[in-house]
DNA sequence: CGGATGGTTGATGCGTTTCAACAGAGGTGG
DNA sequence: CCACCTCTGTTGAAACGCATCAACCATCCG
C-alpha cells in the first residue's frame, strides 16, 4: 500500500494542512530551515501514520501527542521500538519503503517533510546535514541501550529504566511528575513484556514507595536514585 | 582511562602500524578515500579494543577477524549490541566517549581512522558522507531488527534468526555453509540467551535436520525456508 | 598424557506468561 | 442524571519457557 494509502489515511483526520510556522524556534536547533517545508497533519489516537512496506516519501516530527514506531510478526506479537515526543523527528532514513509502522499513541499533530526536500536542504545547507547525522546517532545509541535493557534485564529493571527515561525526558528531579501518554500495553510492547507484568511492577515501585500514579497516564518519582539502583543491579 | 590506555592496549599487539594501502578496492564505496588516513592494527582474541567511557578518537573497520560491540552491566551480565566482520565500520559515533566496549573475538585486524580526520573528509567530499549517513541508518536499522529478536521472539526463533542474519551476509544459499567466528557465549550475549538455551536450539535444529555443525565454528544452513518460517511463526 | 577451555546434555527452580476474574474510567443512550 | 457498556488497568492462580546448577564430553596445547 504506498502513497495512495498514506495521503488518504492522513486526509481522513489532517485537517491543517498548512506550512508549518507557528512553532517557536528552537534554540540550537540545526533544523531551522526545515520550517520551510514542513505541511502539518493530524492523527486520531491509534491511526496508522505508516505501514512498513510503505513507499517512505516523508520524515516526520511530533509537534503535540506521541508516536509509536513499531513492528508486528506474523502471530500478532508486537514489537515497540521508539516512542516520540513532542520535538523528536522520525523516520529520517532513506529506505525506498518504511521499515517499521507508525501509529498515533494520543491524538496526534505532526509536520511531514518530503524526503527528497530535506535531502535537498542537506547538500545546500551544512547545518542541517549535522543537525541530521546528530540525530541518527542519538536514534542508534538510543536503540543500543534499548538493546541491553530488552536482553538483560529483569521486569523490574526495565519498567524502572522506562520511568527514568521519561525522566530524563523531562528534566524530572526527585518528586517530579511525569506523563506517561502511551498506555499499559504500549509500555509492555516497548519493554518485551506483557501488560500484567507491567502492572505488576509497577504496583512494587509503589509499594516500595518509590513512586505514586495520581492516574494511569502521570507517575510522580520519589526516589531517582532508588530507581537507577534497581537498574544497575537487582535489590 | 582514555587515549592513552587505548594505545597502550594497542601497542601491545598492534605491530603493523602504517598507512592503509594494500586492501584491495571495494567497487562503489563512498570511503574509499579514506584509504589515506587510516592505520592499522592488530588485536588478539578477546583483547579490547575500546573500552565504554574511553575518550572517542577513533572510528575503525574490521580486515579480518571479528569484533564485538558489548555493554556491560554491574553485576557482570553482559549484552552484545552487534558484531562486527571484515569490511564493516563501527564506532562511527560522535560523542566525546565511546558508550559501548568494543572486543576481538578472535585475532583481528582493523584499520583506525581518526575521528577528526573523518570529519575532514565528510566537510570536503559529499561522497564520503553519504556513505557514513547510509552506514548508520543501516546500524540503526539492523539494532531495531534486533530488538524484536530481543523483545518479541523465542530462543528458537532468535537463533534461527541469527543464523539467517549471518547467511545473509555471506549471500548464502541452501546447503552453503556459513562461519561463526564468535563462541556460544557470544551467541547467548547477542541473543539476550544464555549459552545453555543457545547449545539446546542448535541442537533442536540440528535434529529436525535443518542444520548441521561440521565444527563449533561453522553451520550448514540446509533449509533455509524453513528457518525463515521458524522466525516468523513458532511451530 | 593431563589439564584447561569451550561445548553439550540433563534435572530442577524461578520469573514471566497465560488464563481468568474483577475493578475503575469514560462514553452513550434511555 | 443515572444505568449501562466498553475499554483499560489490576490482581490472583496455574503453566511454561528459560535460567541455573551440575555432570560430562571434545578439542586443543603444553
């Protein structure tokens, strides 16, 4: 299902479609030109952005909500391997098809960038390759660590890491809150568990008292240090 | 323990330093002018080459040989976020420290290109930096391929992957046979397994006659199809 | 030949999954 | 406005897959 599909899917909930320039600048931000380029689209909670095996005419960045990027076998397992924030960009590869799916977590806003556009803002403009090849590294390294969390690590120690990588997300000190807009089985898919053993966990960080959750989507951290100490080895 | 360890750690096996000249040309590859800076050196088995939190000067390519990209956790487990075989560039990161350690599996030869110089050539040729930009999607491509392995598959199923992954490299067909240079605990690392389960899975393969081990180093990879079919839904 | 290293196989235990029941939030219609 | 329904999240009990522990085997090398 390429293009076609795409364009139609986004039309059925991307009402402003408009070039993108409302959005305040960011400071440092390599990606300023792009401003230039980008058309805004909207997303229902749960609609497909992508499919893998879409033909990839487009690199994305979250401006309100979340993205899941992910990948389904055969059997129904799933698979998340990123999740997107307001500020983060996607699907900046250039692969003929996409790889993997991209599904709105919430009610989503995002800006499409045409790939051939950004490639051509990349030969001309040296700030925007580095900001590019910057964020590739990041993607990488983010997927490494990833990598070590799904492989090695225990229940426990991969629902904490999750927290501490919002955390971190959001600057979030010692009783900070942080919003959790995906959903118990998002994180379970994200963490290569299921949904109960998510919960689980999740009821021990509170029995422990190293966090309350005020609601489903919001957890508040009392105890940073006590979550990275489970991370590194198991209490 | 930055440069300096580094060095002393290669000094003690890396005889052959001099400038990279006799490796044949490799048709259509964007670094070939890289071929100027680099210098090379040698590691024996299980040797590091890099540690994590090292100060990040070098990039390399294997020669011969193989290496390991790992993380180590406190305790003492360990994951293996990729290998690396002859022609491949890893550590081509531009962080300040290198996050991952990186290990001769067994005797190996790299060539080490300066990460300055690399930067250097990317600012003048556009050719090379394509080729680094196409590198890395495809490094972060292959680690998002491993965190469904990770996270969403059967110790069967990861190994029957592994095998697959590693025939594709050779471009192998049925019945060709295939080397693994790295030793099951190796294998275990890279597959969040451990090295019994890796050993239990090789053997279920071996007796549905899938596979056969003429040595612990190599596999004959005899239906592939149907290792296909094993990774995508457990039979 | 003998020890060391790496690999294989078997028996048992544990952590996570699976299955099942229930609770709470949110939305819809009477 | 409340009754009802659906969807999501939570908790409990049982089953299963992989890890752990242990013994044994093969190969390599001094």
């Amino acid at each position: 299902m390429p293009t076609a599909t795409v364009l139609a899917n986004r039309a059925s909930t991307a009402w402003a479609i408009n070039t993108e320039s409302h959005v305040q600048a960011e400071a440092t931000d390599g990606f300023a030109p792009l401003r230039q380029i980008g058309t805004v689209a909207s997303f229902a909670r749960n609609e497909t952005i992508f499919n893998e095996g879409d033909a990839a005419e487009f690199s994305y960045k979250v401006v309100t909500g979340a993205v899941r990027l992910c990948k389904m076998l055969p059997d129904g397992r799933r698979q998340i391997a990123n999740f997107f924030l307001p500020g983060d960009f996607f699907a900046l590869g250039e692969d003929s098809e996409y790889s993997f799916t991209a599904e709105a977590v919430g009610d989503t806003t995002v800006v499409c960038y045409a790939r051939k556009r950004i490639q051509g803002l990349c030969d001309e403009l040296p700030g925007v390759r580095k900001e590019l090849v910057s964020r590739l590294y990041r993607d990488l390294s983010a997927a490494q660590n990833h990598l070590v969390m799904l492989g090695r690590q225990t229940a426990k120690e991969r629902v904490a890491s999750f927290l501490l990588l919002l955390a971190k997300r959001h600057s979030a000190t010692d009783g900070a809150m942080i919003d959790l807009p995906m959903g118990r089985q998002d994180i379970a898919d994200y963490l290569g568990l299921t949904i109960e053993t998510v919960c689980r966990a999740l009821s021990d960080l509170k029995h422990c008292k190293l966090i309350t959750t005020p609601n489903t989507h919001q957890a508040v951290l009392h105890d940073i240090e006590a979550l990275h100490d489970i991370c590194e080895s198991e209490l």
